[in-house]
C-alpha cells in the first residue's frame, strides 16, 4: 500500500511518562494484545484529546492504564515519526509516582527496570529517543 501523502495523512499527538522510582529503575508497560503494535513494551502513556494539555492528557492516560497519580516534570524529548497512514508527533515527561500503586488495569503488564535492561525489551519506534537518551546513545548514531 503506498505512503499516504503529507496532506492527507493524519497527525497523532502521543504523550509518556518517564516514571522512576528512589532506586532508578523505570515503570514500563506493555501493550494489550490486540492493541496496535501488541505486545511492544512502551513508557506509559497515550494519545491526547481535543482539548488537553500534554500533562492533562498524561495524568489521565496513567490513571486510566495503572490507577496511580503522576506528578509531571519537564519534557524529556520531543519527536516526529512517520508512519505509512499517519505521522506521530510522540512528547516524554519525566514524573514520580505522586499515590498509589501501579495495577493492570488497561496494559498487559508492566516492570520496573534499570536504564541498562531497556534494550531487552522491544519498543516502538517512536519510544527510541528516550530509549537512547536513558542508555546515553542520544546524539550517536545507532544501528
């Protein structure tokens, strides 16, 4: 199927927490089976609405996904990935765990892992900046 051309493609605005605990680990999540791309391990997160704030439409993504309050801190990366129907304009935030504790509510699962142990999971395309900046292959070209 060819590629959709850029005035006809939709744009898709996409937020994710970069959530770590006091020990430096990182909350992942993966996604339901019969989601897009199923089963890719991802930062959690999701698509904003009409009308959100990146940091409104993450507090809410988290809380619908794993039950628990965020605190949103800085943007961390800013990307735009283009794929065949679609171009994904994808923003993560650094954020704590302001209450509760994660639960399986709208993902398949979720770990908390090192920055080391993230190449051990398979992410999206669009996860890679983050990926890159936590494993400090940000700005070095990776095959």
């Amino acid at each position: 199927m060819p590629k959709q051309s850029p005035a006809t493609r939709r744009r898709i605005r996409v937020v994710a927490a970069e959530i770590v605990d006091g020990r430096g680990n990182y909350l992942i999540t993966q996604r339901n089976p019969y989601a897009v791309m199923p089963l890719l391990w991802e930062f959690p997160g999701g698509k904003i609405e009409s009308g959100e704030t990146d940091e409104e439409a993450l507090v809410r993504e988290i809380s619908e996904e794993l039950g628990i309050a965020i605190e949103v801190g800085d943007r961390s990366v800013s990307t735009v990935r283009d794929y065949d129907d679609y171009e994904l304009e994808f923003s993560s935030f650094h954020a704590t765990i302001a209450s509760g504790e994660p639960q399986r509510i709208d993902v398949w699962d979720f770990r908390w892992v090192r920055p080391a142990e993230l190449d051990r999971y398979r992410f999206p395309p669009a996860d890679k900046a983050s990926i890159d900046r936590l494993l400090g292959l940000a700005g070095r070209e990776t095959h």
